[in-house]
C-alpha cells in the first residue's frame, strides 16, 4: 500500500456516517411524549444496540466455535475469542446505560428484574469463558476446550436473556405484562433512529472485532518468527 | 393482561403536560451538547483510523494482506 493513506471498506465508511445520524438525529429528532420517561427515552437509541451488538458478536463467536472444532484451525479459535471479547464489552456498556436509566425511570440503579439478573449471570458465564482461556498454556488444549465451553455459554445466554425474563414478571418492554417497545412506534423518527443506531453500533463492535484480529494474527506471526 | 394494558393507556393519555427538555431546545443549549457528542465522535474516528494506519503498516512489513483495503 502506497504512503500513509488508507482506503476504508465500505462497511467501516457507512458506520462512521451512521454514527453521526444516531448523534445528531438520536438528540435532535422529536420523540413521543410519555410521562416517567421523559427524555431518558432517548437513552433508547444507545441502550438496546448494545444488546444487539453483544447478541451479534457471541453469535459469530459461536459460530467459529463451531467451525473451530471442525476444522482444528486456530484462526477460527482466533475469531471466536476476540469476538467474545468484543460482545462482552458491549454487555458491560449495556449494563451499565441500563443501570442510569433504570436510576431516572425505575428508582433504583438495580432491581430484582429478572432480565437484570438473568444478564449479570450471563456475562458472569462469558467472564469464566476468558478466566478458562487465560488458565491454559498449550494453544490447541485452550482453543479445543474453550471452543466447547463457549458452546455452553451460549446455550445458556439464549434462555437467561431472551426466554426466561418473559416467562416472569419484568419491568422491561415486551416482559411480563408489559407491552413491547412498539409503544414506541407511533414515532416515525424514533424508528429511523433506532434502526440505524443499532446498524451503527453493530458496525463500530465488527470494526473492533476486526482489530482485534488482526493484531492477533500479527501477534502470531511474531511467535512463529521468533 | 387487559387490564394492565387498559391502564397504562389512561396513563399515557393524561392531560397533564409530559415534561420534556423544551427549555433546553428553546435555549438552543441542546445543539452545544450535541455538537460535544459530534467532537468526541470524530476524535474517536481519528484515533481508530491512526490504529488502522498502524496496524496497515505492519501488515505490509509482514506481508499479510494483499488487499489494501482495511
């Protein structure tokens, strides 16, 4: 490559653009009037596309898990850590954007919300996921176990967040009793922000990912050489 | 279920005014929060395209990646 000058791909130049819609639109747009919520309902826009970015990313770190196991190539062990890497950092930043606006609406920064508990355990089992990793030596032992351990994590993601928190009572939209976030949906800007907030944090999480494995595969290369 | 739904309807329907941020919007101070958000945004933006570059570079020195684009 030519000088200092780099040339983006296309998907890294759209999250940037859309990065500065979720801004300028997330704080500007007019959204619906609803008492409680007040403006913290802006927090929409940064709160839920956390959760999705971390659903997208333990969803591709499974995937290569699997492919892992398959093809005994450590660069699929590879996509699947940093993947999980990525997805967990997202889950702390939802956790927490949950917990202020749980502060300003609910009362309290946590409460016994199932879908609150049921998260902390889940990112607890994800944590215990990079703990198993960092406790083995030999590269092919830690890929094969961990790729079979995050097969585990991921099984028990899907009902701890997704299934369980429906089936009681919770005070999240579309848990319990409550009604979904279509609530939400007489606002036509709402839905135009929330839609390109959640493409442009999945796109921020890919382009992390992709960093990540990048210096992983130089970091690689460094070991091969010396 | 129907219930729960009849009421929070009559909640969302009350006469009160809804408090929202229009003083701030009437200030115009909402548009210096925003343009703040807009400044840590684009310094982010620089500082992952300077870990591109970065990471570009040591990519060719090891003869990784054929594609130039990153």
């Amino acid at each position: 490559m030519p000088g200092n000058r780099i040339r983006l791909k296309w998907w890294k130049i759209i999250t940037i653009v859309l990065l500065y819609y979720t801004v300028i639109g997330g704080f500007l747009l007019p959204v619906p009037r609803i008492p409680i919520l007040n403006e913290s309902i802006r927090l929409f826009y940064f709160h839920f596309p956390m959760w999705i970015g971390m659903t997208l990313l333990f969803t591709l770190s499974i995937i290569s898990s699997i492919k892992y196991l398959r093809s005994q190539n450590i660069k699929d062990d590879d996509l699947a850590s940093e993947s999980a890497k990525v997805g967990f950092v997202f889950g702390i930043l939802g956790l927490l954007t949950g917990m202020l606006w749980a502060r300003s609406t609910w009362g309290a920064f946590w409460t016994s919300d199932t879908k609150l508990n049921n998260t902390a355990i889940a990112l607890l089992l994800y944590a215990a996921y990079f703990v198993l990793r960092g406790s083995l030596q030999d590269e092919i032992q830690k890929a094969r176990l961990s790729a079979v351990y995050n097969t585990f994590a991921f099984l028990a993601l899907i009902p701890l967040v997704f299934i369980l928190p429906r089936m009681n009572d919770s005070l999240h939209p579309g848990n319990g009793n409550n009604p979904t976030f279509r609530l939400f949906d007489t606002s036509h800007s709402m839905k135009l922000v929330i839609y390109t907030a959640i493409l442009a944090f999945c796109g921020v999480g890919m382009w992390l990912r992709d960093i990540l494995i990048r210096i992983k595969t130089l970091r690689r290369l460094d070991d091969e050489t010396n | 279920m129907t219930f729960t739904l009849l009421s929070l309807n009559s909640f969302v329907q009350t006469d009160a005014p809804v408090e929202m941020a229009d003083i701030l919007r009437q200030d115009g101070k909402i548009y210096a929060v925003v343009l703040g958000l807009l400044v840590i945004l684009t310094g982010l933006i620089f500082f992952i395209l300077h870990v591109e570059r970065k990471l570009t570079k040591l990519e060719n020195e090891n003869k990784i990646n054929a594609d130039s684009r990153v």
